[in-house]
C-alpha cells in the first residue's frame, strides 16, 4: 500500500520478479541456459563456474541483483591458492572473490551485488556481462594444482 492510501493493482508485479524475469530474459539473449532453481533464483553455468542471481529490494526503490559465483571447487589450501585468490581480488573489477576454507579444501566464490532497478535491458545485460567475464577471468588458474 502506498502513503496515499492507495492500494497495489492485483495485476502489479513486484520489483523483484521484474528484474529477475528481465535478467533471466537478457542471458537467454546471450545464449546462457537459465533455470529457475527451487529457491526462486536463477541458476546457470557461464564459462565453466557455476551462478546464482537472485534480486533483493533493499528499499523502495532500490532492487539489486545479488551474483554467486563458484569459481572452483574441492581445491587444496595451500599457500599457491591463497596467493591466487588474493590477486583474482585485486584485479577484479566488480564484486569479491572470497576463499572458504572447508577443513583441507576450500571454495572459491565470486560475489557481487549491484543495483539494477532502473536499467534498461541494454545497460542490465552490459553489467551482467562485465560480472560475469570478471568471473571467467578470475576463475583462470584457480584449477591448477
């Protein structure tokens, strides 16, 4: 319900599964396979790392676009992979490359989270693009042992 009193159309979708429709529709455009996972995110591969996008209203008026991306998997902490994760983190452009250390393995995830209500479908699939070939780029060499 807004300030004046007004009530929300039954029609009216919300900022989120807009965006996320919109979002789904612009990596189908660029020839990614898209799913919609049980958890309502979309799940897809791009480049051999597996993703996640899901949109997040913070506030009225500001619906972000949260991406996961699991650059690798299951690889040995060692002090090589610590070193590689931490200049991925200082080459990349958009979002953070984070090394989760399970026991003697660790994860290495890419996350950024961008305000995205607003865009046109252009300026959307021109963010996504750049996360997601920063992603492509920082996943390179995190596979060698």
């Amino acid at each position: 319900m807004s300030d004046d009193g007004a009530e929300m159309d039954a029609t009216t979708v919300s900022p989120e599964i807009d965006l996320q429709a919109r979002t789904g529709a612009c990596l189908q455009m660029q020839d990614v396979d898209v799913r919609v996972d049980a958890d309502g995110s979309l799940g897809f591969e791009y480049d051999g790392a597996l993703c996640s996008i899901r949109a997040v209203t913070l506030a009225p008026g500001l619906t972000v676009l949260s991406l996961t991306s699991v650059l690798a998997w299951d690889r040995p902490l060692k002090a090589a992979l610590h070193k590689r994760v931490a200049e991925r983190n200082n080459e990349i452009q958009f979002g953070s490359v984070t090394l989760i250390a399970r026991g003697q393995l660790g994860d290495v995830i890419l996350r950024y989270t961008f305000p995205a209500e607003g865009l046109d479908d252009g300026a959307l699939t021109t963010m996504l693009l750049l996360a997601l070939s920063g992603a492509s780029r920082a996943r390179q060499g995190l596979l060698a042992p």
